[in-house]
C-alpha cells in the first residue's frame, strides 16, 4: 500500500501555495554512458557551473522547443534546475511543513534540493512529493536551488512498456549507437509535463479525504473518511455547502455521513439543464500536539452520483448513460505533452460544440486540472491506464496511485486497466484477474474494464471485466478500402461479444486517418470523404445495437497527435476528427451533427 494521500494542493486559510512553473535551466545528458550527471554529481552546484545550458519552459515536453533533432529523439538523462525564495515566514515558523510536488515528469525523476536528494519517482503522468522542510530550513540562504533530473527510457517493466536497442554494426552505424523501440502509437514526450510547486501545510494536517455518494429519493448521502497526520487525536470538523454557499450539512470526526435534503445530483453534459453540480466539502482539523494547537482547513469540490452496471446498461443516478464521445491525448504542437490552459479550455470548447458527453483518457493519466473540468462541466471520463502487459507487481502499484489520486472525481465513472494487452496468451488470466480484483479492492463503488481487440473467444481477461470495451478497425487495418465489409463484420463483432458474455459493451475505438484537405471521390484512404462513410457505416450499427446492449462509441481520435516516425504515419497519427490545430475535418461535422441527435433522443 502506499503511504499518505495525494489530496491536489489547494490554499487555504491554513495552506499557501507557490508556483514553480516558467523557465528552468536545463541540461541533457549527450554522454556515451548517459551517466556523466551522476558521475560528476550535477546537483551538487548550480547546473550552469558543470556545462552549457539552455531556457527550458515547465511545464511542457523538451522534445519540440528547440531546433535539434537530437533533442527531440534524445533517450537518458535531462536535467533541469531552478533557484526559488523560499518566502521567510515559511522558514521561521516552526509548525509549517514545506512541500515541493511535481504534477507529472516522464518517466523516472530524481528531485534534489540545495544538492541533497529529497525523493525519486518512477511513472509519468501522476504527481510525487516530498516534505522538503528540513532540508530548506538547513539552509543558510532564503535562496534555494531545485534540481530534477528525468530519466525517459522504457523497457519491459515501465508503462508504457519498451525496448532499447544497441546497433553493433560499425559499417552502418556510429560507436554506441542505440534506439529506444516502442510499440505503442504515441511520441514518447518527456520532461516535466505538470506544474511543480511547493505549498505549505501546518504539520498537524489532513492527509487524505475519501468520499463515497449515493442518494435515496431526494436525500442526498456522502460517507466521508478522512486521515489526519501529525496528530494521534485530531478533533475534525465537516461542513457541506451548495453552490450558494448555504451549508447544507455538517458532521463531527475522521469519518462519518453527510445527509442532504433536496439534494442537486451531478449529472453529465446534456443530460440535465444543470450538469457538473459540485457542492463544497470543507474539512477542518484543530489538534493539541505538544501544548502547541493546529488547525488545517481542506475543501474537496464534491459530486453526488451513483455508478452501476446491469447486463445491457451504464446506469448514473438510475438512468441509463449512452457515452457518446471520443478517445484523447495529451498532446499538441510546441509543449507536446505540457500542460496548457488554452489548449484544455479549447479542447472543453470543441467537446462542447461536438455535443460529446465522454471521453477516455488514452492511454494514461490525465492532468487532474482536467480531471476538475470534467468534474465542473458534466463530462464523464473512463480513466484509462497503460500500454501492453507489465511486470504485475509494479501494474497493481500504478493501479493504487490512479485510485488514490482520482477516487474523487465524480466525473470518473469507470477504470480501464488496459489497452489492448496481449490478453489471448495464458498468463492473461492470471494477469487480469489480480489487477481487476485488485482495483475493485481500491474502490467498490466504479466498475473496471479493459480496452480489447483480442478474439472474443480467446480473450482471457474479458471474464472479469464488468463493461466489454472493444477497439476495430474494419476498411483501415483490415481490408483496407473495403469501405462496404464495415455494417457486417461490426454486426458480427457486437454479436459475438454481446453471446458470449451477456455483457454491455462499448465501442472504445474506431475511425480512419485523414490528412487534413485530401479529398477524392469515390472516397480513398487518408481523404475526408472515407472518413466520413467508414463513419457513418459503424454509426448505422451502433443505431441498431444501442438499443440493445451498445452503451457507447467513443471515435479514435479526438485530435491529430504526434507518434514515432514510421511508414505507416504521416507526421503522426491522423485519425482525428480535429487536426492537431484543433480544426475540424469533415467527420467532426458528421460527429457532431450525430452526437446532438443523441443527445436529443436519449435525454
Ligand atoms: C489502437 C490503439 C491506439 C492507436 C490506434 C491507431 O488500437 O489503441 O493507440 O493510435 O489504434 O490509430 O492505430
């Protein structure tokens, strides 16, 4: 189990909060050994003292800010580093813990502050920290200097998975020369993806908040669990308020239950005129330690929803949830993988004008800033994680980071522990039953699937999931221009499924690769028109299973993104409906012409 919570730093009146984003002085490591930062212990003195070093925004992806190809492709070490003042307050008062977080650095992070190593964290994609108040209090200066190196190599542990492959010829390649393989289908971005910043707590302090909802009639029912460190008898304090700021429930202790009258469900996007409700759980904690007394104020925004799986329907509140939506990633032009507040409003903006009511986040975890924006605009999100098989032990960790981290969003309907693993080889069984059972362990309250494109009768984890989540590509890998087989092999898909396991599915990818402005008639493949028919074909299926046991169609892909170089991508990948430029193509118009109607007809 891992120890302590991930709650997202928040101020309070008891919490402050800097921000470390902007620019860093960044160094890669170019030497054969890819260990020279190590060996000559960069940390240990400003960066710029040990070598050349250039402006690094964070957060974003190093691999497109500057000119050089062999940054873009570079495999090892980056080193980044930052001085900050650490304001005197902070210093000077005792009873406040200093904590440094990273949102996300891809993939393996060492952090050092003033050259004493503070943590290390393997993972993209979700946050780590470390209490660094000792070590900036040692200090002798207010000035403190942040040093994070980040290590982007996968092998067959990391997740996603890859290989490192060593070119020993010298008639064809240079001494030492190597390539990082992937198999999966998005550019290995790298660098601090997140926001970095310290924020204060008082060291008796909240920890973690776990809430569970539900409702009966019109009373409205939260169980809340909080963990309190520092203290052995916190006295804690719980108070519920609406949208106005009308408490509308209190509660005394580390746990217990909030009852609302009247109370306002979260529902999704389009299917009630007031989606996205969030009412305000402020959790507050006085303590006696020591003859000294603590207080900490937390406010976690809150959702009241229930989640439940029958044999042909997704139920939230008790009505049935039709997902139309689509599948993303993080990624755009310039910051690749960084997060960046225009593109996420943007991007809230076309899934609004899409009519789309879901999305998963392929293939990891999303920045919880947009976890809070599903959250606060009804739109509902199957929280998808890794690529291929890993090593187990380390698949159940990641496993309880996410749960740990996005247990609270009421935006999260759904878990996906997959994408298309190799679930027809023996091990399978074996593999899927834990980390299935294990996150339902995590978490009673969510459904659990896997994204597949296996055989329906040869997928060994398919019995364990609660929702049949498929991925096709009929005319586009299979059969190729054969616009005309789609109606009935995605017919057969669905029946074969549907037969074999009385479970509801969805359609969790499907599309076609445009290059934005092609255009032939008779469509072509990679030209808008064969976008729009394989479209509209899988579209005629969906109407006549969604009134079945078709839960969902989620198109791959919401935008353009960037992959390795290969002979099959053109400058990415380019099954988006938008370009990368997130304009659309002549399927977004179809899409959205398609979501609204549905919107219409299933309320
Ligand atoms: C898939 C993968 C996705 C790819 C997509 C494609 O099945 O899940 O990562 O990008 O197909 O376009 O090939």
């Amino acid at each position: 189990a891992l120890d302590g919570g991930m709650l997202y730093p928040r101020e309070s009146q008891t919490r402050e909060i800097k921000e470390l984003n902007g620019l860093w002085s960044f160094r890669a490591d170019f030497s054969r050994s890819r260990n020279l930062g190590f060996e000559k212990a960069w940390f240990k003195s400003p960066l710029a003292q040990t070598g050349p070093v250039i402006d690094m925004p964070v957060p974003a992806s190093f691999n497109d800010i500057t000119q050089e190809p062999r940054l873009r492709d570079f495999i090892g070490w980056v080193w980044y580093e930052r001085e900050v003042v650490v304001p005197q307050r902070w210093l000077s008062d005792g009873s406040v813990r200093i904590v440094l977080r990273v949102g996300s650095a891809h993939y393996y992070s060492v952090v050092w502050v003033n050259g004493q190593q503070v943590t290390e964290h393997e993972g993209g994609h979700l946050p780590f920290e470390a209490d660094i108040s000792r070590v900036v209090r040692a200090s002798p200066t207010v000035q403190c200097r942040i040093t994070i190196a980040v290590n982007n190599t996968l092998t067959l542990e990391t997740l996603p998975p890859g290989t490192i492959q060593y070119m020993n010829d010298p008639s064809k390649y240079p001494a030492g020369y190597f390539v990082q393989n992937t198999n999966f289908d998005f550019f290995n971005y790298a660098g601090i993806h997140r926001p970095v910043l310290m924020y204060t707590t008082p060291n008796v302090y909240i920890d973690d908040i776990t809430v569970v909802t539900g409702f009966a009639d019109n009373i409205g029912v939260i169980n809340y669990q909080t963990s309190v460190l520092g203290s052995p008898n916190p006295m804690v304090k719980v108070t519920l308020t609406d949208k106005d700021g009308q408490c509308v429930a209190s509660s005394n202790g580390v746990a217990g239950t909030l009852k609302i009258v009247n109370v306002n469900l979260w529902w999704p996007y389009l299917m009630h005129e007031n989606p996205g409700y969030l009412y305000s759980l402020e959790v507050h904690v006085t303590a006696e330690t020591s003859g000294k007394r603590y207080e900490d104020f937390y406010t976690l925004p809150v959702g009241v929803r229930t989640v439940q799986v029958t044999k042909t329907q997704f139920l939230i509140n008790n009505k049935p949830f039709y997902f139309h939506g689509v599948n993303k990633h993080e990624d755009s032009d310039v910051r690749g993988k960084g997060l960046d507040w225009p593109l996420i409003v943007k991007d809230f903006n076309l899934l609004k004008w899409l009519g789309a009511n879901s999305f998963r986040t392929s293939h990891y975890p999303y920045a919880e800033e947009i976890l809070q924006m599903c959250d606060r605009h009804g739109i509902v999100v199957i929280d998808d994680r890794s690529f291929g098989n890993a090593s187990l032990a380390h698949h159940l960790v990641v496993m309880e980071e996410l749960v740990r981290r996005d247990k609270n969003h009421p935006s999260v309907v759904m878990w996906s522990v997959a994408n298309e693993p190799a679930a027809e080889m023996p091990p399978a069984e074996f593999y899927f039953k834990s980390v299935i059972t294990h996150t339902k362990s995590l978490d009673q309250t969510r459904p659990v699937t896997f994204i597949t494109d296996s055989n329906y009768a040869r997928d060994k984890g398919a019995p364990y999931v609660d929702v049949i989540c498929v991925n096709s590509y009929f005319s586009w890998y299979h059969d190729p221009g054969h616009l005309e087989v789609i109606p009935i092999q995605l017919n057969t898909q669905f029946e074969n499924w549907y037969g074999k396991y009385q479970k509801p599915i969805i359609q969790s990818e499907y599309g076609a690769d445009v290059v934005p402005g092609l255009h032939t008639d008779p469509p072509m493949m990679f030209t808008e028109e064969y976008q729009k028919i394989v479209l509209e074909n899988y579209h005629s299926v969906f109407d006549q299973k969604r009134k079945e046991y078709v839960i969902g169609e989620l198109i791959w892909n919401f935008a353009d993104f960037m992959t390795a170089q290969t002979v099959t991508r053109v400058v990415g990948n380019k099954k988006g409906v938008f370009s990368r430029q997130r304009q659309p193509k002549a399927g977004a118009f179809i899409l959205r012409e398609r979501y609204w109607r549905l919107a219409n007809e299933t309320g």
